[in-house]
C-alpha cells in the first residue's frame, strides 16, 4: 500500500531543497528498512512503558477528563482508547491516548529536549496502525522513526532556549513525530510526506503557560493529546487526497525561519537519519514523577540506605537543581512535580509509590508541610551548564550534627545508568495489574516482548482493553 500526492495534486519538484527530499525519502522508506538490535530491543521497552503510562492514566484526572470527552463529542471508530472499552476515531484515540499517557510523570523523557516522545508518538502510531491494519513490526518501526523526528525538530527549534521563550516544545516539535509515525503506517509515498510535514506545520503549537495548570490537564493535552492528535490529522488528511505546500522549510516563510530560537536548519532534521536512533537515547523513568525530580529522590533514597536517614533526622534540607528545573518542580501545585512534597513521602513512607506521588490531598498533610519549610530548593547555574545530564546535589543537616551530603551524576532509567529489560517489566507490572489483572499484564509484557510476531496491531486489543 503506498498512498502519493500525484494521485490528487501536482508535485512542483523545482520548489524543494534537498534536505527536505531526503527526509521525506527517508520517512517513506522507513517501514522497509529494519532496525538495529539496539534500537529493536530499547523499542519494545519504550512501547511497553508507554503502555502502562496510558493505561495507568486512564485511571487520573486528566486521563478520565480526555476519555469522557471522546465519549461525548466523538462518533464510534475503529481505534482502542486505552484501558476503556471505548472505540474512537483515531483521531479521538489518538487525543485520548495521549492525555492518558501524560496524565501524569510516568511516561518516558529524553534529557537533551526535555521531551516526552512516548506519549506523543506512540498514541498516534497506534491510531494509524489499528486504522490501516498494520503488524507489530510496522509500529515499531513507526515508533522509532517518531521518536527521531520529534528530537531533531525540536534540537532545531532549540528545545530549552524555545521553552524558556514561552513556548511549549512537545506541541511545537511533537507533531511531526506524531504524523511522521501516522504517516509510515499509512503507506505514504516522499511527495505525499511533504505535504505531510506541511500540515505538522500549520498545527504545531503550543506555550509554556501549562505551568499554571494545577490539574495536570491541559499539560496532558499540550504535551501528549495535542501533538498525536494533529499528527494523525496531517497523516489522514494527505492519505484521504488532500495536497498542501511541497517544501515548509525551504522558501519564505519557512517553518524553522518563523519559529527557531537559535537560527535552526533544515540540514539538523536530518542529521543521523539511519545512524542515531534516538529511542535508544530515551530515558525510561524509575520514579512516576517529574524528570528534575528524579535526581533528588534517588539522592535522599541514597543516604536513607547508606546513612540510615529518617524523616526525624532532618533539621535542613538543601536541594540544589539546574536552574531551569526549579521553575518547574519549586511551588508547584502539582503533586508528582512538586519536588518538596515527593521528597517528604519518600522519607515518611520509605518509598515512593505511584499512588502517593499523585495524591494531591496529602500534599497538605502536617508531617509532610513541617518538613517543607524546612526545604531550600537552590537553582544552580553549574548544573544547568551540565544540561542534558539531570544532576542534583543533596545537603542535610541532622538533628544529631551531622551534614550529609549526595551528589547524584546519573539517575537510574537515564542513559548512563540504564533500568533493565527486568526493571522496565516490573515497573510496567505494577502500574498495569491493578487495571489489568495479573495474567492479562503479563500476556501483555510477554506480547511486546516479541512485537514482532503480532500480524496485526488490532490484535492486541484484548490485551489493552478494560
């Protein structure tokens, strides 16, 4: 099946520029060229937490808000809205699946763009892949090739300078690794991915206001159900007929000339094409929480075993962060952002679960407020130099004297510091099997193990559904 843009509209070839030519080549091929044992393996690990990140979210706010909206406004479809029994358009599914998916902090980053691919590219990869029918193998390579376009389309924007500018990166670059992904499944020939790209274009969008967001909500729909949603559309429209601008990066205006902080290209879209899999450079999260919070709760999980720490001992707490962390994870009114709150829970309970990192209630517990004002949270501009790394440095003072102090250079899930294919399965467990019982998480886990044996992606919806 390939779908071209010659069959509906005439392809003016003397208007694009060759970068353009090779990455719309290099996302129609994507489907025919096998991934490396890499990016095959740290793959089905992304997809399989992306999963339960979405399912697990079906059951927050934000994920009951997006399922409740595609039930009312949207018609009946042909696409799984995840951890529901509801069928949607894909472009609903995608949405849905989306916010769920970023209903909260558990979906996976990647440090350099302080992005959330997974929640973005996999949502719309399975609205395409149940849509037209594809295998197992199809969405995985779809998937990787998602999770390579968003990172370069943002890397081109300029990722923390845009976002430091007002402007939310993930609705911003996350929509052409959502159509990019659609657009390979639909079988799309290079004319047509052109003309995709100009309407990942028009759509992209998106500011950093979501900050103020205390539900979580509209941060779910900007940085998962947005992108995946216009992703798809771009893919759909162009597959039903619909032709657009040939080249939206080569003329006036273009789309890096209009929007990037830093002078972008077009030649840094395809820098690495088919030799960087940026699904291999993706961490998977060990906390459901924030990124920047990742750092310090493994520090205080350090001196907890190696000190003997306790809730008790604290007299002062210095937690010294990258600067731009602290704009996102310092008074905040969202639990699993709110670096203080995490912090008291995991030296109140001895361990962070998911279920305490989202219960907004108990953020106004005594205990847990005695021991915020007794917090600094310090923005360091030597940390912020070390960006992408996500290093912290913890400092406490004991009620006993003493001064403790952890620097942590690389959290668990983080490329230096890899969770394994176990770690990744028992952290998928345990935000599945309380949704989807034991014996259907681990079908699941085993299913996605081996992606490559599923013949066709609607297949796996027993598995998914609830």
């Amino acid at each position: 099946m390939t779908i071209s843009a010659s069959q509906t509209g005439h392809s003016n070839t003397a208007t694009i520029s060759g970068q353009t030519r090779r990455l719309a080549g290099y996302m129609a091929s994507a489907l025919q060229a096998p991934l490396p044992e890499e990016a095959v393996d740290r793959g089905t690990l992304h997809i399989l937490d992306t999963l339960a990140a979405i399912i697990s979210g079906s059951r927050l706010l934000p994920g009951r808000k997006a399922i409740e909206y595609v039930t009312q406004t949207g018609g009946r479809g042909e696409c799984l809205v995840l951890g529901s029994d509801r069928l949607a358009t894909p472009l609903d599914a995608a949405l849905a699946n989306g916010m769920c998916g970023h209903a909260d902090e558990t979906d996976d980053s990647h440090a350099p763009t302080a992005l959330h691919p997974g929640c973005i590219v996999l949502p719309a990869a399975l609205a395409a892949g149940e849509h037209w029918q594809r295998s197992g193998t199809d969405l995985l390579r779809a998937t990787a090739l998602g999770y390579d376009l968003v990172v370069r389309f943002s890397l081109a924007l300029g990722a923390y300078k845009f976002h430091g500018e007002g402007h939310c990166v993930p609705g911003m670059a996350g929509v052409f690794g959502a159509g990019a992904a659609a657009a390979a499944l639909g079988g799309l020939d290079a004319d047509a991915m052109r003309h995709v790209l100009s309407y990942c274009a028009q759509q992209a969008s998106g500011l950093s206001s979501w900050r103020r967001d205390a539900d979580h909500i509209e941060k779910a729909f900007v940085f998962g159900g947005m992108p995946a949603r216009n992703g798809i559309a771009a893919a759909t429209m162009v597959a039903s007929g619909m032709t657009g601008v040939e080249d939206v990066f080569f003329g006036a205006p273009t789309f890096l000339g209009t929007h990037s902080s830093i002078g972008g290209t077009s030649d840094m879209l395809i820098d690495g094409l088919g030799e960087t899999f940026e699904i291999a450079r993706t961490n998977i999260k060990k906390w459901c929480v924030g990124s920047p919070v990742q750092a310090p709760l493994d520090g205080v999980q350090t001196l907890m075993r190696d000190s003997g720490l306790r809730y008790e001992n604290i007299e002062r707490m210095r937690i010294h962060l990258p600067t731009l962390a602290t704009t996102i994870v310092d008074k905040t009114t969202m639990a699993d952002l709110d670096v203080r709150y995490l912090v008291g829970v995991l030296l109140l309970d001895g361990d962070l679960s998911f279920e305490a990192a989202h219960d907004h209630a108990r953020m106004g517990e005594a205990r847990i407020a005695a021991l915020r004002s007794r917090i600094d949270v310090i923005p360091s501009d030597e940390l912020e130099a070390l960006r992408p790394e996500r290093q912290s440095i913890v400092e406490i003072d004991t009620t006993d004297g003493r001064t403790l102090t952890h620097r942590t250079y690389a959290v668990r899930g983080t490329q230096k510091n890899l969770m394994t294919r176990a770690e990744v399965e028992a952290k998928s467990e345990g935000l599945l099997a309380p949704i989807l019982g034991k014996d259907r998480t681990a079908s699941l886990i085993a299913t996605i193990r081996e992606i490559g044996r599923v013949e066709n992606v609607r297949s796996l919806r027993p598995l998914l559904v609830a």
